[in-house]
C-alpha cells in the first residue's frame, strides 16, 4: 500500500526534524518586506523578520501561489500518490479557497487522483499538531478515511490560547482599536486571545507577563477534559526563554512533559509580532483505536 502523503504551508510552524522524519510537503507562504517579496522559510527566516519588525518594518502576507500548490498537487497525482494538503485556516488566508480551485483544476487531468484540501481552522503549531498527528498516521498505514476522520476531531477539539508582546502590532491588523493599543501599551496590559472558527477573538485582559502565563494554563486545564497522554504545543515570536518558562509551568502544574516547542514562523508573525506566545491543547483526547 503507497503511503499516503501530508502536505502543509509554512504557516503550520512545524520545524525541519519533523517534517524530514514523516516526509511530510511544505509549502511557502509568501512574506513581503520592505517592498521586497519572499517565499517564507526559502528565502526569509522569522529572525530575520522579527529583527526587521523590531526597526520598524511593516510587513504583510500572501497565500500560497496558486503555480506552487497546483504544481505540487499534479506531481502526486501523475504519480498515482494520494495526498491530503492541510491549510492555514480560511478565516485568516486565502490559500485553502485557492488550494480548492488548484486541486479541481488537477483533477480534470487526472479523475482518479486521491486528492483532499482541509481547511484546519487553526494557525501556528495549532494546525502544525494536526499535520503531525496526520503525518504519524499515514507512516502507520492509516487509511484515507481515517486519516481525514482524525484530522475533524483536531479540527473540532483543538484550542488556541495566546499573547502578544505589543499591542500594536494587532493594531494594524485590525484586530484591537487604535485606544485599546495605546492603553495597553501604557499600562503593560497583555491581552489573552484563543480562536474560534477559525478566527480570533479576546479573552482577558491582564498586567505582567507572569500573570498571563498563569492564566495561560489555568485556561487550558478548565478547558482540557484531561492532560494525560496528549501532545501539548508552545509556539514563541523569537522568545525561547519565555517558551520555556511555559512549558515548566505547565509541567509543574500537570506533570505532562510531552511538550513541543517551535518558534513562530513569518506567515503568522508578520501580524502577530515578536514575543508573542502561544499555547495548544486538545479539549477531548482523540481515541487510540
């Protein structure tokens, strides 16, 4: 039986090991700086981009290009291959409405093809935890149906809860007014997001990071049915000290020590900024059938 092949963008934030040992296809969400355009992860690291961000630069995102998605869909399906291709969500990127249209466009070259495009609703190593878990069950021997089935469950249990480090960046994306983001900054007020249908929304509001770090894993143990047995994500903006500081948190307070650390790539950092920190969780554990 072929094995089936995962295929992500770079907004997923899975780091290189991960998607070497599960052969798992990445590809490039675009990052303009500056006026310059870069293929996220080709040509642009994130620190080089946090380092831009911190001079002043403005950057912003694109999709995936349209030539990328349906180049590398055609490839699999010539090759008789199935493939499932796992998206940024549609409610922050066009690239799964363009993905759609790249793999119908495949599919009257080759009707037979096993091609499936799947909106996560997620962002970060919030859906980098569901290409992961897809990855792991395609090297398994995983069916298709199953594959998909387990990546629904992600997609309807998994939780997003996390911070910036500056208000304004979220300023210019619209996602706080211009008075919240002066206030905050003023009184060091950090903001608590999760998302929700594939957007994002506040949660809480709070002073110091150490409080919201707290508050962090008290949100996921009220929300988590249980911390046993499951794979926990940190995604950082170029903060690995506070990453840390999280995950011995969350060790003290659960004794979970599977724990995946990554840092925030340019897809996601653009908008949300340097030291941002984000934290995800399944609220119901997938099944071990």
């Amino acid at each position: 039986m072929t094995m089936i092949t995962i295929i992500t963008d770079t907004g997923s934030d899975l780091p290189k090991q991960i998607l070497d040992e599960y052969e798992i296809t990445m590809l490039p969400l675009v990052v303009q700086v500056n006026n310059e355009e870069f293929l996220d992860r080709s040509n642009i690291e994130p620190k080089q981009l946090y380092t831009h961000m911190k001079e002043g630069s403005v950057p912003k995102t694109a999709q995936v290009p349209p030539s990328i998605i349906k180049e590398t869909l055609t490839s699999f399906a010539r090759n008789g291959q199935s493939a499932i291709y796992i998206t940024l969500s549609s409610g922050i990127s066009g690239t799964y409405q363009t993905a759609v249209l790249m793999k119908n466009e495949v599919l009257e070259d080759f009707p037979d093809a096993e091609i499936e495009v799947f909106d996560s609703q997620a962002a970060s190593l919030g859906y980098g935890l569901m290409v992961y878990e897809a990855a792991k069950e395609a090297k398994e021997g995983r069916s298709f149906n199953e594959i998909i089935h387990t990546l629904n469950h992600y997609r309807d249990h998994l939780e997003h809860i996390f911070t910036v480090d500056d208000l304004e960046y979220l300023l210019r994306g619209g996602r706080v007014s211009k008075t919240a983001a002066v206030m905050g900054t003023l009184l060091k007020i950090k903001p608590v997001l999760h998302m929700e249908d594939g957007k994002l929304f506040p949660l809480e509001k709070l002073r110091g990071k150490k409080k919201v770090l707290g508050r962090m894993v008290e949100i996921m143990k009220e929300r988590a049915a249980t911390l046993d047995n499951i794979t926990i994500g940190i995604s950082h903006a170029d903060d690995t000290e506070t990453a840390q500081a999280l995950k011995e948190l969350i060790i003290e307070e659960t004794g979970n020590k599977n724990i995946l650390i990554t840092m925030i790539g340019c897809a996601i950092g653009a908008h949300a900024g340097p030291g941002t920190i984000a934290l995800f969780f399944l609220n119901t554990p997938k099944k071990v059938s």
